[in-house]
C-alpha cells in the first residue's frame, strides 16, 4: 500500500509503524519520538544517495542561528554536567561504551541484531552526525547514539509512495534514562520541533536538489 508523496515535516507515527521496517525487531522497549518525511524522493536505487547526504550534514553548522546555538549550548551543557556530547565523531559522544542500554545489562543494540543483519553496519557512514551505525538493508539503515540522557536510535528508510516513486523518512526512537531522562527530552521537545528539524529539513533539502542529476531537474 503506498500514500503519495508527502510534504517534508512530521507524519504520524501511525504511517511509519505500517512500514514492515526491521528496526521494530530492534527497539520493541523503545519510544517512537519523532518521524519526518524528508524533502527527498526518487527511484528505488536512490537510497544509497539519502544516505550520503544525510553523512554530509553539520547540524552544528545550519542555516538557523537559533538551531547552531542549541545545538552548541547543548554540547556546552553536556561537558558540564557529564551528558556527552552532540556533535563531533561518534567516538566522542560521552563514554558510550560504559553505559547500558535502561532497564537492561547490554551496551549496544547491536546486541540484538538478527543474524541476517549484522555485519551490515561497515556499509554506513553517517559522518558528522553524532551516531554508531547499527545496520544497513537496501531501504533502510539504522545508527545508536548513547549519553547520560537517552539511548536513541535515528532510522532512515526509503519508503514506497507509488509506482517506482520513493521517499526517505528519518524517525528516532528513544529510550530515556530515568527521570532525568525523560524531564530532559520534554523539555527539548519544543525546541526539536520548533528550531532543530527545521532547519535540517531545509539543510537536508538544499543539499538533495543540489545532487540531482541536472536531466531530473524541473525546466
């Protein structure tokens, strides 16, 4: 079943979850926080495009000045407070391999993976995003980010809108640690959507129009 192309921004959730996406083998104790539909589409075979450009954002460097200054307070924050960091390589992001997962004794959702699916993550490289790479299929890819906060998940997928027409989706699960955990992305909430994946959307949508072939172009 395919629902036409959709206008970048959130969708609801309810659309994500008809997709038969392997992540929900992954994270089942996991909040489904957020889906965007991206401001990308093409055919089948241009997934592997998505994802490079998606390894190609600074989110530190967006053309919001609003949404470069929370994400650097932010990171002002977590050296202060022991959080982890946002930005930078993911080896950077705040001892990771010292935390477990809440409510569990693993340290990494690769952990969990099915057979068929490991091994899968050397073929993803997010770049600058502040993410592990879990795996990688032909529609989608998965990356964990651990901190003193939350345990995420940010998933790509390249999902199906109508005859050899595809769109990507970017959806992040969470897993919050605690109390604290849970004050902390309430209070981010607004800011996310507000200030954050705005100007993604539109970093995002710059860049996809910039990569296509120039006989896809309208004119």
């Amino acid at each position: 079943m395919t629902y036409g192309l959709r206008e970048p921004g959130r969708i609801p959730d309810a659309e994500h979850m008809r997709g038969s996406w392997r992540i929900r083998e992954v994270v089942p104790d996991f909040r489904l926080e957020d889906v965007w539909a991206l401001p990308a589409h093409g055919g089948a075979g241009d997934f592997e495009r998505l994802l490079e450009l998606a390894a190609s954002l600074d989110p530190s460097r967006a053309d919001s000045p609003a949404s470069r200054l929370l994400w650097q307070l932010r990171d002002r924050l977590g050296k202060w407070f022991d959080l982890g960091r946002i930005s930078g390589p993911a080896a950077e992001s705040g001892g990771k391999d010292e935390l477990t997962i809440p409510g569990t004794e693993e340290t990494s959702l690769r952990q969990r993976l099915p057979d068929d699916l490991r091994a899968t993550d050397t073929e993803l490289d997010l770049g600058r995003l502040p993410f592990q790479p879990l795996y990688r299929t032909a529609d989608e890819a998965a990356a964990e980010l651990a901190n003193r906060t939350v345990h995420g998940v940010v998933h790509f997928a390249w999902a199906p809108r109508g005859e050899n027409l595809y769109q990507g989706e970017m959806a992040v699960y969470v897993k919050p640690r605690g109390r604290f955990g849970e004050g902390y992305m309430a209070l981010i909430k607004p800011f996310r959507h507000l200030i954050v994946y705005p100007a993604l959307m539109r970093q995002f949508g710059r860049a996809w129009e910039a990569a296509r072939p120039l006989t896809d172009r309208p004119g």
